[in-house]
C-alpha cells in the first residue's frame, strides 16, 4: 500500500483509494467539493512522487508541470508526499544593475542563487528589508541567465515602486522568495500558433517567455503585441524589433491608445486589435499579461476568437494598479 506524507505524518492509502479518501479515512480534512474531478477545490502539490496521469485530468499543462494534480481523483501508485502549497526560502541578493528602460520603468537585475529555479515567465515577491514590504513581479529573465530581471513602474505614491527608483542602488541588498505563478511556456506541439499579448510591464514576462520559446525551438509563428497609452510607455522596442529581424517565426507589434503610431504597430484598443489583425485564435496558446481589466478583457476576446480557455495563461494579479 502507498505511503501518503502530509504535513510531518504519513498515512497508509488502501488499494482502490484515493487520496481525498484516505486522509478523509483518517481525520484529515482536505479541501473538497464535487469528488468527481471537475471542480478542481482539491487541486493539491505532490512534492515528492509521480501522480498518475489521470489524476491530471482537465488541468494545464503548466499546473501538471508543476505536479499538481486532484485529489479526489488520484489513486497512488507508490509513496508519495504531498502539500496544500510550497514553502518558498528566503533570499538575500545585490542589485547587480539598475537601468532606466524609460522615463516610467526601470530594469532591476538582482544577482541569481545558486539554489534557485524557475521557468521563464513566473514571478517573484521582492521585500524591502527594513520593513519586509512586498510586492510581486514578474521575471524578464531567463533560467539560464545568471540574473534576475525586473521591469518595475513607478507608481504614484507607490511605496515600493518610489524606493526602488529613489533609494535603491546598486549593491544594495534585497530579499525574495518564490517563484510562483503558471504563465509560462511548457515545450511540446512546436508547431502551434503562440499569441502573447501585455501592457505597460506586462511586457516583463512576456519577454522572458518569449526568449525561452525560441530558445526551445519553437516552429510555430509567435506574435506579441505591446501595448501603451502612447509611444514614451513602450520600452524594449529595438531589442524585440531586432529578435523579429533575426527569427522569421516572430512578429512584434507595438500598440497605441492614442497619439503618434510606431512603425509596424497599430493604434487602438488593445483588447481589440489581435482578434481584428489574427482572425481566428481557435489552436492558439495566448498568455496575456497586465492590468487586470484589460487582461480579463483579453481573456474574453480571444476565447470569443476560438482560443480554448485551457490554452490561456495569465496572472493578472502581478500587475494589480495598487502594486506601488
């Protein structure tokens, strides 16, 4: 019979049993509600072990990456060690560089643990040592860089955002922990169309995805549309006009609200604008990241377009207007 680890204990789970069943058998309450695998309340982490394919059913490919799986539906095949979350470690790194990217947002790079792992894509919370104040962000870098990269927006009366521009230097010393977060690249059908579209620093994760899809080969064409009020809030413009000069598969778009339009791009609403040049998303994986208003938007459009829900990835969160 397999051994469950849950929380410092180990439980013994008959043949035939799941694991909802088995802590439920022994007075362990895990969060549930339908049983049948479709609500997805007992999402849970194997930490150590393998979950049986099938107790993967439905979930994305980044959460399976991650080994997640249902617990009302996995029946163990061996031992395994489970948890309702991860703890992540603290740690302690130098700015290594400190970059204007434009008169709004500055580029951070933070020197990389030997211990730390990620995927292109996910984000990290940054703590300010004197008080341990937090905010998300979102990594522009890659894993094997041997920096992390930042893209962090000033914002108005934004505690962390003004100290990051005002105080912090280079050298200094700052704290993190994660990562977290599913909107990332998983390799597999290298073929298929990718659609990434971000505003403002949005563009950080998308640009740390992006380098990561080339870099595994993808075939498939790859379209990210950047998105600003005007032209002064686009950044990494020549950098990614130069990736499309150099890889046929990618096309970058620089958007507008209003004001001049940039060469190659296109002025408008955002939530609008890959849908009316793209036509159809039905086959598309589409990550969107940004403001949340405009990516729930995002999300509504391109699932209006043909794009499956399971093939759109975001975290919205990051980017909440409030993140100062």
């Amino acid at each position: 019979m397999p051994t469950i680890h849950f929380e410092g204990d180990d439980y013994l789970c008959n043949e035939d049993e799941t694991i909802l069943e088995c802590m439920t058998r022994h007075g362990v309450l895990l969060p549930s509600s339908c049983q049948s695998g479709a609500c997805q309340t007992c999402l849970i982490r194997a930490q150590e072990g393998t979950p049986p394919p099938e107790s993967q059913a439905g979930l994305k490919d980044t959460l399976k990456a991650q080994n997640y799986f249902l617990a009302c539906i996995c029946k163990p095949t061996e031992d395994m060690s489970i948890g309702l979350s991860s703890i992540s470690p603290r740690h302690s790194v130098k700015i290594t560089e400190k970059t204007p990217l434009n008169e709004s947002v500055v580029r951070l790079r933070l020197a990389k643990p030997d211990d730390f792992s990620y995927k292109a894509g996910q984000f990290i919370n940054l703590m300010r040592p004197a008080d341990d104040l937090t905010r998300s962000y979102s990594l522009a870098s890659n894993p094997d860089d041997d920096f992390l990269e930042l893209h962090i927006k000033r914002v108005p009366d934004g505690k962390m955002s003004n100290w990051v521009f005002d105080e912090l230097n280079v050298d200094d010393e700052v704290v993190f922990f994660g990562p977290a977060g599913d909107c990332f690249y998983v390799a597999g059908k290298p073929e298929q169309p990718l659609l990434l579209v971000g505003t403002g620093t949005g563009l950080a994760p998308l640009f740390g995805i992006l380098r990561d899809v080339l870099t595994q080969g993808h075939t498939g064409p790859v379209h990210l549309f950047h998105a600003s009020l005007a032209v002064p809030g686009l950044y990494l413009e020549q950098e990614l006009r130069d990736i499309a000069a150099k890889d046929e598969h990618f096309t970058y778009i620089p958007c507008v609200l209003h004001g001049d339009i940039p060469e190659g791009g296109q002025q408008g609403n955002i939530a609008d604008i890959p849908a009316q040049m793209l036509g159809s998303l039905s086959g598309y994986r589409v990550f969107l990241c940004g403001d949340p208003p405009i990516v729930n938007a995002l999300r509504q459009k391109s699932f209006l377009a043909g794009a499956s829900m399971q093939d759109i990835f975001s975290d919205p969160f990051v980017f909440a207007p409030h993140e100062g």
